[in-house]
C-alpha cells in the first residue's frame, strides 16, 4: 500500500461478535478500525470524520443497511465514501439493485473468507491514499499558484514604482537642463552680444570669433532643447497627448524620412498625466521599433478619444512582425508596452502581416475600473 497516512475504516453490524470478528480479520491492515452497532451510531460516526471505506450489515433494527447507506449518500462529506454491503445469506437480486442503488460498491456473504475481505477492503484504503495524496498535491499547487500570483504582482507594482519614479526624475531633470543651462547659455549670449557691441569696426578677427561663439551658443541651446524633450516634452503637459503626438511624428519624419500620416482628436480632456505619459511612451517605443526593425516608408496614426476609452493606432507598411519576434527574449519594449497598458487595465494588440507592416492598437479607459 502506497501512502503514509493511516486511514479510518467504519464496521457496522449490530451483532458484537460479527463486530469483533471484523476488527479481528482487518487488524493486520494497520488502519484505525471505527465499530458501531447500529445504524444511528454509524451516521454519528460518519459526522465526526473521514472513512475510507464502510463495511455495513445489511439487515439490522431500527435504520437498516439501506437507510444508513442512503443517509450518508446526502451528505456533501460523504457521498463518495465507498460502503461493502455485509450481509449473512445471499440476497435476492431485487435487494442487490436496491442496495446499488443507494450506493453500495459491493455485497460481501457471511461466513467471510478472510483473504477476500482483506483484498477488498485494501483496494479501497489503496485509493483513499492515492486519493489524499492528489488533494495534497492539488493544495501544494494552488499555493504555489498563488505565491506566484503575489511574486508578479509585487514585481509588476515595483516595475511600476521604478517607472514612476524613472518619469518623476526624468521630469527635474528636464525642467533643470531647460530651465538653468537654457539660462545660463541665454546669459552667455546677452553677454557676448554686449562685447560684440563694444569692440571697434576694424577688430575683424575678435567678431569672426564672436559669431563663431554665437553660432556655437544656437547649436548648444536646441541640442538642450532637443534633451528636454526627449527626456519630457512640454506639449504633453502644456497643451495635451494629441499635441505630443503630431510633434513626436513630425520629428520622426525629419529624423528617419519616413513619412507620417497623424489623424488625431482635437483634443485630449479627461486623461489624466499618469495615462498621457502611458500612452505617450508606447508611441515614442512604436516609432522606435519602425525606426529599428520594420524596414517601413509609411506610418500612419490614428488616435481617437471616446467617452470612457482613448484608443491610439499605428499601422505601418514594413515587413510585419512575426509571432516569434513577438515572443522572444529580446522584445523588452514590447514587454514594456503590455506592462503599461496592464497598470490601467487596458489592452495592447499586435499584429503583423510579413509583408503587410504591423498594427499596435492601444485601448485605455479614461477612469479606473
């Protein structure tokens, strides 16, 4: 018998010494032996613990084998619990399709043959074992499912966590650049203008420098210009996502030739910043794919704003991505995408067509549900 657990095995007969016959020929099984005499006794048994299996006397007083056996099928606890029929002459088949039918998986005639009570009886604890080592392994399983479910969402709020706390310091940063180097270079100009104005017509090497200085001064102030944006544009606080958007396209154009149809609403009201900076990072990761990967002449944006949803499309006409692209080990910017949509319970689709482009469709509710 495999399994450790010891199980519970109920005799019922109201007769002691059949009762004590029984505990004398299971004894050596090494099980716990549970006796009643009736079968009132047996239901009260059956109230308080498990059985793996039930030997029950046919004919008794009072509630008899078939009564017992169909009380205990009502119970939720044991209606699976298998019961051996005893009974001390052959029954008649009426009574055997009765007895069946209340639950009985077997008849057993008296006088016993020891051999064959044991056998019977050992298949059943055989299978009550089995039986509690699959609810074990079932229980192991769903903790394990469920630690895992935790560890997820404790590393999907901390990925979030990073994130915020990514966009918070990549804001400072951006309002520092823009704020005090754009100042501090608007200063530098001012001041060199003011000695480009003291110095006499004829210091024709000093004024070739300064205008050198000036141009150089221009260039550094749109590369500071050109970081803050990247880093955080100021359309999408200043004027909305659907502003953000069309600049983000029209410097991808200039940036890589590839030619950008936008469709966008004429405004974005309603999304608050956590959602602008979502969407607004999808698309900045889209362009970066078609820069990188589509092999596309054409980009086309659609972004639409309903009352509870913001929906934003790009479709492009490169080589399309394919399932294992989508799969492999190396689209951390795809699985970057599907992470912020997730913290709004939102929804990302991808789709390629080799030689048809891909479409990446974004749908976000405007509120928590």
């Amino acid at each position: 018998m495999s399994g450790s657990s010891v199980a519970s095995i109920l005799i019922v007969d109201d007769d002691r010494r059949n009762l004590m016959a029984l505990q004398e020929l299971l004894q050596g099984l090494g099980q716990n032996l549970v006796l009643a005499d009736s079968g009132e006794e047996a239901l009260r048994c059956v109230l308080k613990q498990e059985f793996a299996v039930i030997l029950l006397d046919v004919r008794m007083p009072g509630v008899d084998g078939f009564e017992t056996a169909r009380l205990i099928r009502e119970r939720q606890r044991s209606r699976h619990t298998p019961v051996i029929f005893v009974t001390a002459a052959p029954e008649d088949v009426g009574s055997m399709f009765r007895g069946y039918e209340v639950g009985a998986v077997d008849y057993i005639v008296k006088p016993l043959i020891p051999e064959v009570l044991k056998s019977k009886v050992s298949v059943f604890i055989e299978l009550y074992a089995k039986n509690a080592a699959l609810v074990r392994e079932i229980a192991e399983h769903e903790q394990t499912g469920e630690r895992l479910r935790e560890s997820e969402e404790n590393l999907r709020a901390l990925a979030v966590r990073m994130r915020s706390v990514r966009e918070d310091e990549q804001i400072r940063i951006a309002r520092e650049i823009h704020d005090e180097l754009g100042q501090a270079l608007t200063g530098l100009k001012m001041d060199l203008t003011w000695l480009s104005g003291k110095l006499p017509a004829d210091e024709k090497p000093l004024l070739k420098k300064i205008k050198s200085m000036f141009r150089l001064i221009d260039e550094t102030i749109r590369s500071v210009r050109k970081i803050a944006s990247g880093l955080r544009p100021d359309l999408l606080d200043e004027v909305g996502l659907a502003a953000a958007i069309g600049w983000q396209a029209r410097d991808f154009q200039l940036r890589t030739g590839i030619r950008c149809n936008v469709t966008l609403p004429p405004d974005s009201d309603g999304l608050d910043q956590e959602r602008s900076t979502a969407v607004f990072r999808i698309f900045q990761e889209v362009l970066t794919n078609v820069a990188r990967h589509a092999n596309a002449t054409r980009v086309d944006v659609f972004m639409r704003q309903d009352v509870d949803t913001l929906t934003l499309e790009v479709q492009d006409n490169g080589r399309g991505i394919t399932a294992a692209e989508m799969r492999g080990s190396k689209s951390l910017g795809l699985l970057g995408m599907r992470e912020r949509v997730l913290l709004f319970s939102g929804k990302l689709d991808i789709n390629g067509s080799r030689g048809r482009g891909t479409q990446v469709t974004v749908s976000l509710p405007l509120r928590s549900k």
